[in-house]
C-alpha cells in the first residue's frame, strides 16, 4: 500500500556552521557521532518514508555550547537562519524550530522573538537541561511566559544529562529518554504547565517513560511531595504534553502511549538523520502493522495531529 503523507516533527538539520563549532570544542551529541546530512539528503529520505514536510531541528547539545553568551547567541542566530534560507527554498516541505541559547535567558527571549517574528519559524526547540539546568528552572519563566503569549509551539528535545555516561552506552541510548522524562516532570513539579496553559509542548521520543510512569507520579506527587495537589490534577496537566513516535513506536510503548496520551496530542517523528534510516523503516513498520489504533487515530498521529499545531503545513 502507499505510505501516508506523514508530517515528521522530529527530523534534524545539521547547518555546517553548527558541525564546525561542535568539531572546534571536540563535542557529539552524548557520545553519538554527528552524521553526513545534507537537504538533497534530507528530501531524499522524506520521500521514500512517506513524509511529506519535515519540520527540522539542531538537536543536542543544541547552541549554548559552554563557551561565552555572545558565542551562543551568535550561532543560534546562525542556524536558526540556515534553518529558515531551508523552509524558504523548499515551502510546504521544510519548516523549522529555531534554536535559542539557553541558559542566557535574555539571549533566548531576543532569538526566540527574532526568529518568530522575522525569520518565520515553526515554533522553538529547547534542549531537555541547558548546561545542566532544566526546564522548570524558575530563572526560565520569562521564557515560558512569552512563549505562552504567543501560544508557540516548543519542542523539547533531550540533552545528555549532567552526569557521566555509562561505558560504551552512548546518551540517545538511554540517557536521553531519562532526562526528557526528567525534565517534564521538573516543569510539572514547578509550575509550567498549570501558569501557561495556551503554549503547546511536544516531548521527544513518546515523552521518554512518562506516559507509562504518569501515575506512579501522579500518586506520589499528591501524597508525598505536593499535598496541595491532587492526583487527577497532576495526570491533567501531564496530558497537556504532545508527544512524537521517533523511536518510541514498538509494540511495548506505542499501547502505553495511546493510552495515555490525549487524543491529537502524537505526532509522527523520525529522528533521522540521527536515527538512520534503516531505524525509521523499524518503527514505520510498527506503526503501518499496528493492530489496534481507533477509528482516524492512525491519520491523526501521521498528519492530522501536526495540522492543528501547523496550519501552513495542512493540505
């Protein structure tokens, strides 16, 4: 059968400007190489995955890469504009989540505004921890309160955490579905979601293990660590999250996702070209097999879901 249109949000681009600063400070993205990308690549891929727009991102560790706030600002700058001359010369199919230099706080509202406003992004990108700080960070709320008036789209995407990894066990192997699930609960925890109800957030990777852990939080939240909170209120606001399918569509997770996950709020993601192609056919197959999705849920997770988040990308 033909595959679906599908709307990938979680594919990457990899600016050459962004590969040569990793390269100059000796860093990967947690122990996993970058590869070759190009768009001819990209487009290439696309199309023989059924995918038929892409909305890209610089993944981890994203553009604040420990150096001064003026370097990070700088190449946020750089790629969020690289990301755009892409969107630009491939409309419909290209669009982008810009990169903002957290934890500079006022470098990332100026980016965020700059990109949005000018450059014509998607929505913003924001690694799971900036330099070890995460999300629900309280020195991050002016952040969240401007993406929130302007009920942008975010997606997070996770970083190496601040720990050593595991010998021989690169971070997207398993440390990153760790720490998306870490930091979702630290803005859970602090407040984000419940203060800034109209920003929509997508976490990576079927949200890492928090559709299947959600009422292990939600009841531990109530009765141990925030009694001021019931546990319907914790589960209310975990369900505001969006979540992708890259990597996270095996016949193990995908059931704990649907099952959690509102309707409308998975969307497809490959992940490539971190994933390699060969990994995104895996999944797909789960997906295109999968015996048990209700009636429209298959065509809302590989576009209509995306459509309602990004209406310049609907048909």
């Amino acid at each position: 059968m033909d595959l679906p249109a599908r709307i990938d949000v979680h594919q990457h681009l990899v600016p050459p400007v962004w590969a040569a600063a990793l390269e100059a400070r000796g860093l990967d993205s947690g122990g996993w190489a970058v590869p070759a990308w190009s768009a001819a690549g990209a487009l290439a891929m696309m199309d023989e995955q059924g995918i038929a727009a892409g909305v890209l991102s610089v993944t981890s560790p994203g553009v604040h890469l420990g150096g001064e706030d003026a370097e990070a600002r700088a190449l946020a700058r750089a790629v969020n504009e690289y990301g755009a001359e892409m969107a630009k010369d491939h409309p419909g199919r290209i669009g982008s989540f810009a990169s903002v230099p957290l934890p500079d706080v006022d470098g990332a509202l100026e980016e965020a505004a700059y990109a949005l406003d000018t450059l014509g992004a998607d929505g913003v990108v924001l690694m799971s921890n900036a330099r070890g700080r995460y999300l629900g960070d309280p020195d991050f709320e002016p952040l969240w309160a401007e993406l929130d008036r302007r009920e942008a789209v975010v997606f997070v995407h996770p970083a190496q955490p601040p720990m050593a990894l595991l010998p021989g066990t690169p971070a997207p192997l398993v440390d990153y579905v760790f720490d998306t699930t870490r930091t979702a609960l630290n803005m859970l925890l602090n407040g984000v979601l419940s203060r800034h109800p109209k920003v929509r957030v997508i976490l990576s990777h079927g949200g890492g293990f928090l559709p299947y852990a959600a009422y292990r939080f939600a009841g531990l939240t109530s009765t141990v660590t925030d009694t001021g909170r019931t546990a319907d209120d914790v589960i209310r606001d975990l369900k505001r999250f969006h979540f992708d399918t890259a990597l996270a569509a095996g016949p193990s997770a995908l059931p704990a996702l649907l099952a959690f996950a509102e309707p409308g709020h998975v969307l497809y993601g490959s992940d490539w070209p971190f994933a390699p192609q060969e990994a995104g056919s895996y999944y797909n197959h789960f997906l295109e097999t999968y015996p048990d999705f209700t009636p429209g849920q298959a065509e809302a997770i590989n576009r209509g879901s995306a459509e309602t988040l990004f209406p310049r990308l609907a048909r």
